[in-house]
C-alpha cells in the first residue's frame, strides 16, 4: 500500500509542487543569506526531495553553476556543509564532473580536510587520484602551507605519497618528501619504505642513501623492512661492503636479521662471486633459528653454476633436500642453464628427465633453456625434436622460444630455415621483436651476405621496430666486416641522432673493424678521437690492435703494444693473451707462446678451449704430437672440454703422420660427445687418401656413425656429398 501511494501520481505532484515552493523560499531568503549558507541549504535541500541528485554527470541542474565556476566561493560552501561529509563528497564528485568546472588545489584541499577528518580515507584515496591524474601537484605547496592543521596535512600528504609510490613516480616522491621533512611533516616510515623501494627498483640508489640519511636525521625510526630495502638495493648495484655495513649498523642498532634480510645478503653476495661468504650466511641463517628456503639456496647455486661449478652447485641441492626445502623449479631452471652454457647439454637433458619424476613439470624457460643449449651445440635436429615436444606438453612457444632456434640456424649458416622460421612464428601470431631482426642481421653478415642484412635491418624499420644499440652495433659489424667504412659511420651519427651516442663498447667495434680492414692508421686517430671523447680505451680497444698487428706478422709491436697496456694499468684477458699464444705459435715462437700461457696462468687468468686449441695447434705445426697430447689432457683434468676445432686439429696432424686409426678413434669420439664435426673435420680426415680408397673410407664412417648413439646421423648426407670426398651419392642412399 505504501509503494503504491508513493508511486500514485498526485504524490508526484504534490512533491514536485513542495520543492518548487521550498525554491521559491529559499530565493526570497537569498537576499537574507549569506551566499555560502544559501548554498549549503539549497544543497541539503536538494537532496532531500531528490535522493539521487548530484549522483551522477547526468544530473542537470543550472542553480550550482556559480559554483563551478568559482572555486573560492566552493571551498566556502563546502566547509559550510561539513558537517555532513559524505554529500559533500558528492557534490564535490559532481561538479568534477561539469565542463565548465574550474580547478583548484585549495577546492580539493578541502574536501580532503572534510574526508580526513571524518575517517572516510578511502574516499580520500580516490580523491588523491584525481588530484595525481590531473597533475595538480601544486597541491604540495598547500598543504605544507600551514593553512592546515598539521595532523591533517601529515595523514593526507601521506595518502599523496602513497599514490605516488604506487605509480612508481619518482621526482614525486622526492619533491614530497624534501617538503614534509623541511616542514617538519614528518611522513610515516611505511611511506618512507616505499620511497626507498620506488628508488630501489628504478636503480636510483644514491637518491635511496640520501633518503635512509634524511629519515635518521629527522628522526623517522627505521624498521627492518628499511633496512632490507636498504641492504637489497646496494647488493643490486654491486655495493656489497656496504651492504655488510648496514648489517652491522642494523644489528648495533637493536635489529635481528629475519630470513629476507638474509636471502637479500646471499642473494647480492653471489651475484658478486663472493660464494664462500654467501654459503656462510646460510650457516648463520640455521644457526639463528631461521629456516633457509629455496630463495636461500638458489642464488648460491646460480654463483656456482656461473663459474662452472657443477660440485658445489648439485651439492647444494643435496643439502637442501637433506635440510627438508624442497628444490623449486626456479631451482631446476638455474641448473638447466648452467649445465647448457658450460656445454653440459647431455648432463641438462638428465636433469631435465628428472623434474617429472619429482612431480615438477617443466615450463617454457626449461624448455626455452634446453633448446638454447643444443642449438650452442649445433645440434639443431635435437632442438627441434624438443620443440615439437612443446604441443604435446600444451606449452605456448614465445618469441624468445623463435629467437633462439633461430639464432641457432644463423650459427649454422641456414639463413634460408630461419626465415621460413620467422614466417612459422608471425603464422602462429607472435611477432618478431627487435632481438629477432638483430639476430637475423648478424647471421646475414656472418654468412658474408650484407645486402640480406640490410633487407632485414630495414624490414624491422618497416615493422615499426625501433633499433636498439645492440641492432645498430650488429649492422655497424656487418658494414665494417664486408661493406665501407663510410655507410658504418653514417649509421653511428644515426645511433647518435636517436639518442645512443657512441660508447666505449661503439669504439672498440670501430677500432676492431678498421684493425680487421688493415686500416691500422684510422684505427689509431679513432683511438685518439676516443681519449677526447673522455673515453678510456680498456682492454678490449687494445686487444684488437694488438691482434691486428700480430696478423700483419708484426710480432714485436703487438710485445710493444702489450707492454704499454699493462703499463696503464689495464689487466690483460683470456683473449689477450690468446691472441698473442696464437700468433706466436703459428710462427713457430713455442718458447714465447709457452711464456704468455705461463703467465696468464700466475696473474689468475685461466685459459680456455680456444687458448689450447692455439697452443696445441702450433705444436701440431712443429710435428710435437706426443706434447699435443699432454695439453689435451691438462684441459681434460680442468674440466675444460674440447670442440671441433681441438679434434680437428688432432685428426689432421694424425692423418699427417699417417695414424688412420687413431684419427678414426678421435672422430668416433667427437660423434660419442654430440660434437658435430664439419667440413674442415671431413677435409682434414679424408686428405691423406687417394681418390680409389675414398669410396671405402666413405662407407666404412658410414658404418662407424650408424652404430654408434650418435643423434647426428641427418650429417651423413651432408658428408657423403662433400666435394672433398670425391663421391656423388643421393641423399636417400645415404642411409
């Protein structure tokens, strides 16, 4: 009954005739009325025939248009009608709504004031919103102003900060914090966490230090989520004595280590290759009455695999499980990655085996980082096998997935395949990035072909692809390696133009490819360009004119050359002193070649699979097999492994001596360790033999790789069609 009288049209009436008639008062009264108090009782009157009035931007009425227009006379009315907090919120929201609307920080000051006062944050928070996407942050300067009650002031500069740091708006964030703590508006010490935290993951860590400063200088109490953010921002940059510091200061200070604290030390410890200090605080950790997790462990087993210590890193899986934290797939990916980038891919795939008898399913990264290692290894019919293995798993592959078959077809020299990739992966609708098109140009030059490089470089231009400086660096290489020096200059002003300008890294491509070109002279003014540039030539710069005067025969200057570098100081690498082990072992210099690999040795630096194919190379030269040998072994007991190239080099120099059956014996290995032997391997084994013995020799290797395990049998084709064998047998015979 009482529905149906609302709804009868005589009480429309009656209510439409009954504001009209309280309209008409209110305007007789106006003249009465102060314009504030005429509005707040035309506002509350309003809502009380009209419950829905200023809900929304649909609400149209013309009495309140003084009032949009004229912000001084809204902070007025709106402090008229604070009492009732929540109309006044929607009376704000409304005229926010209006066209005609005129802002003001002092408008939004005050309903924050109203809102604040009366306990309605959230509401605040929205308001804060509007105030940070307007960008009214002149706001600041009110509310520091004293125009308020400072209580006030602090909750909502605190609402403003709090936006702020969510919106990762860093100039912000500062500008508000320098105002409040000058105006002693002191900021809550989780807003101040959060400050640091933005800073922290903007790598702004210097502006992070000067923040942790001001906090103990106006005296805002740190906790230890402050000091974790602290700790874990000077690890990212590398700052780990600091770091220990602020350990040692947290800890004067009152403050226990808890189980972040730690992971965050051991975290920055390993990633700086400080893995005996980052395995104490494991100790230490334990010892607390900490529980150490996968978070604990995996970084440490990150450091190990890094180095290529695969003892220590499986070790430290065993002590997890014997400790109860179950190994995450974080940790099987880490290991994963570490096995394939030391070329361990038979040890991965084991590993790899593993997960799904522990219940733990690979993802794309296992995938992703299994494929990596294969293609690394050439094995790209193995790579593939696995990534069809992607559907049955119901695994989505990425364009990181594309990138790294393809950069492992351009490592193969077949540009054709990894095209028709490209093709496969925009069919399946993921778009090549920049990393793609980079890859594909730097496969383009190395295979000698600039025109496709150029083609690809300007297609992801087309694509609407910005280059980045590794694009422009890898077109740089190609241009300096087959084209003119000139268009690789024209594309550095280009790298500039677009805001990269040239690097030290830039430089030492440009000396390299002048030294590779025999332009010794440019390279040495480019040098000079470089030191006014305020660049230091390091290491690099200097390697690559060494190497480039040792190829000209120039033994003595690249001595002169290497004396100089050590001389500013600048520590000679693994490939500096390999450069000078090849030259001079090529020449036949052992006593000198034996010196540098001596030397590189006592200074620290190991050398690897390329120093010992140099070495071992220029003693096959001087028909020292025997010697060969023994370095061979060396490398073997340093868990150094050998490629093509070291069996190469041993097959030939056999063949030369006439071993056929130790030659035999090397490649079966090479086929044993999936290292695909090459033209070069073919030629090398095969020279010795005449055309009539060629045949028997084709069949008997034939032979000799079908029975063994090896999964490269899609070479034989390849192999039995090489010229150099001297046999012209179709693809579908070969097997």
């Amino acid at each position: 009954m009482y529905i149906y009288i609302l709804n009868d049209p005589l009480c429309k009436s009656f209510k439409s005739f009954r504001y009209t008639f309280i309209s008409l008062l209110l305007s007789q009264k106006a003249s009465d009325l102060s314009p504030e108090s005429y509005y707040k009782e035309l506002i509350f009157n309003t809502v009380e025939e009209k419950p829905w009035a200023f809900c929304n931007n649909r609400w149209v009425s013309d009495h309140f248009q003084t009032l949009v227009a004229d912000p001084e006379l809204l902070v007025r009315v709106l402090n008229e009608i604070r009492e009732k907090p929540r109309i006044a919120l929607r009376f704000f929201r409304w005229v926010e709504t209006q066209p005609s609307v005129i802002r003001s920080e002092f408008v939004f000051c005050t309903i924050l004031e109203i809102l604040v006062e009366s306990g309605l944050l959230r509401s605040a928070y929205w308001v804060v919103e509007t105030v940070v996407f307007a960008n009214m942050h002149g706001i600041v300067d009110v509310l520091v102003g004293g125009d308020l009650d400072s209580c006030i002031s602090i909750k909502i500069l605190d609402i403003l900060l709090l936006v702020y740091t969510k919106r990762s708006m860093v100039e912000q964030c500062l500008l508000v914090f320098y105002k409040m703590v000058r105006h002693g508006l002191l900021p809550d010490v989780k807003n101040c966490n959060r400050i640091l935290k933005v800073l922290r993951d903007n790598d702004f860590v210097d502006k992070a230090r000067e923040v942790y400063r001001m906090m103990d200088e106006y005296g805002i109490k740190p906790t230890i989520i402050t000091y974790n953010t602290m700790l874990d921002s000077y690890c990212k940059q590398g700052e780990v004595q600091q770091a220990l510091e602020l350990l040692s200061e947290m800890q004067k200070r009152g403050f226990s280590p808890n189980d972040v604290t730690y992971n965050v030390l051991i975290n920055g410890l390993s990633r700086n290759g400080k893995l005996e200090e980052a395995r104490a605080l494991i100790g230490e950790m334990l010892r607390s009455g900490l529980k150490a997790s996968a978070h604990s462990y995996n970084p440490l087993i990150c450091g190990y695999c890094e180095k290529g210590l695969f003892v220590e890193a499986l070790g430290l899986g065993e002590e997890m499980v014997t400790r109860g934290v179950v190994p995450t797939l974080t940790t099987y990916n880490i290991l994963l990655y570490g096995l394939c980038k030391w070329g361990r891919v038979s040890d991965a795939r084991h590993r790899f085996s593993n997960m799904f008898r522990k219940n733990l399913v690979p993802d794309i990264i296992s995938y992703n980082t299994l494929l990596y290692g294969y293609c690394r290894l050439g094995n790209i019919g193995e790579a593939f096998l696995l990534f069809d293995e992607l559907r049955c798993r119901n695994l989505v592959a990425t364009v990181v997935t594309y990138n790294i078959l393809i950069d492992g077809l351009c490592r193969m020299g077949d540009l054709e395949v990894a095209q028709q990739l490209k093709e496969n992966m925009i069919s399946q609708g993921i778009l090549p990035d920049v990393f793609t098109y980079t890859i594909l140009v730097n496969g383009s030059c190395k295979m000698g072909n600039l025109s496709l490089a150029k083609e690809f470089f300007n297609e992801m231009l087309y694509k609407g692809l910005e280059p980045d400086r590794i694009a422009y660096t890898t077109r740089i290489v190609g241009e300096l390696k087959l084209g003119d020096t000139s268009e690789a200059f024209h594309l550095q002003e280009e790298m500039l133009a677009k805001g990269f300008p040239p690097d030290l890294i830039t430089y030492n491509i440009f000396v390299h490819g002048l030294c590779n070109s025999g332009s010794l002279e440019e390279a040495s003014k480019l040098l000079q360009k470089m030191v006014c540039d305020g660049i230091t030539p390091d290491q690099v710069t200097y390697t690559s004119i060494i190497h480039a005067h040792l190829q000209m025969g120039h033994l003595r200057k690249g001595r002169e050359l290497f004396h100089e570098m050590s001389s500013k100081g600048l520590c000679p690498t693994v490939v500096t002193y390999t450069v000078l082990i090849h030259a001079h072992a090529a020449k036949g210099r052992l006593e000198l070649a034996f010196m540098y690999f001596s030397e590189m040795q006592e200074k620290g630096i190991s050398p690897n699979v390329i120093t010992y194919n140099a070495l071992i190379n220029g003693i096959c030269r001087l028909r020292r097999i025997a010697q060969a040998y023994t370095f061979l072994a060396e490398m073997e007991e340093k868990g150094i492994l050998a490629n093509k190239y070291t069996y190469t080099i041993l097959i030939s120099e056999n063949c030369n001596a006439g071993n056929w059956q130790e030659a035999l014996r090397l490649y079966k290995e090479m086929l044993d360790k999936e290292i695909q032997p090459d033209y070069c391997t073919h030629t090398a084994l095969l020279k010795q033999l005449n055309k009539n013995y060629k045949v028997h020799a084709v069949q008997y290797l034939e032979n000799l790789i079908l029975r063994t395990t090896c999964k490269f049998t899609w070479i034989i084709p390849q192999m039995l069609q090489d010229k150099t064998l001297g046999v012209t047998r179709s693809r579908s015979n070969s097997y």
